[in-house]
C-alpha cells in the first residue's frame, strides 16, 4: 500500500468524497446512524455531544433532533476562533448561525461541564483500524478531546474513510470505537 503524509491523505478522501451527491450521502448515513442509536452507550448517556454535518459528512441533523427530542442534553460544537471551539446547548432548530466554515452552529452561552458528557460522536476525515483519526487539518477536535475526560469516543465515517492506518502525531487523539 502506499504511504500518504496526511494532506495527500485528506486530498484522496475529498476525492472519494466528490464521487457521491449529497443525497447519496445522506442515504449512506442512515445504516450508520442506526448504529449509533442502538449503541448502548448512547442509550444510557444523558449528555452528549454531537456535531452538525457539512455536505460531506456522515449527516446528522436528523439524529440531533431525535435525541434532543427523546430528553437528551445535547450539544454541539461552534468554532470561536482560529484554534479553539467550545461546546454550546442544542435548543430548538431555530437557534442556529452559519458559521464562516458553513456550518449551522447553535446561538447562547458556551457549555463548559465536560465532565457530564457521557457519549460524544466524533467526525473524522478518515479513521484506522488503531481507532486513529485524521481530521480537516486546523486540530480543533485534538486541542478539544482531551477535556472530555468521562465521555466515550466515537468516530464516524463513510466506509470508504475507513483505511488501514493513518500517519499519526503526539498531538493526534484516538477514539473508543469507530462506526463506518
């Protein structure tokens, strides 16, 4: 196989990606997503944080709603500035502002109990079997993992993400479980 450093590595994943319509992806989402809702370990959290998909993303919105809907606290990711997100509170699908990068992030204040989140799913460019990931490249999620010190991992990614092994760093932080 042949060794990618990990922009070369990004670069064929977009190009895997752009071989599928949004819609496609969308319905690609739906077997993952089931999984997610029969982990048990989301079954049982009461706290957990997700993420709103872009375009090319496992999609999410529809799990957000659910488990909103469902009596969960959920939260949600929002970019602060160049190096840092914080976590805010999911309250209704009104209470949204398209972020710089395109993405639907929630309106109030920033959440900050890390330690009551019990179930966090994760994206990833690509994952590996050693349940590394391979983010967009700006290491939002590697500064912001290590706070959720109770919260069980889980990435997320289209089968096609899912590779043999991925170029690592210190920096880098691995999750429990990866579903694809």
């Amino acid at each position: 196989m042949i060794q990618f450093d990990k922009k070369s590595l990004r670069k064929e994943v977009r190009t895997r990606k752009k071989q599928f319509s949004t819609e496609e992806l969308i319905k690609e989402s739906c077997p993952l997503i089931q999984q997610v809702l029969n982990h048990p370990r989301l079954q049982s959290a009461k706290t957990v944080l997700l993420y709103n998909s872009l375009p090319d993303e496992v999609y999410t919105h529809g799990l957000i709603k659910q488990l909103h809907n469902e009596g969960k606290t959920v939260l949600l990711p929002v970019v602060i500035s160049d190096t840092e997100m914080e976590l805010r509170l999911y309250r209704n699908p009104n209470s949204f502002e398209t972020s710089s990068y395109g993405i639907l992030e929630p309106i109030g204040e920033a959440f900050t109990d890390f330690s009551s989140i019990e179930f966090a799913l994760i994206p990833g460019m690509a994952f590996d079997k050693e349940r590394n990931r391979l983010g967009r490249g700006k290491g939002y999620y590697d500064r912001f993992l290590p706070l959720l010190t109770k919260a069980y991992k889980v990435g997320i990614c289209f089968p096609f993400q899912f590779l043999p092994n991925i170029p690592t760093e210190e920096t880098d932080i691995k999750v429990d479980e990866c579903i694809y």
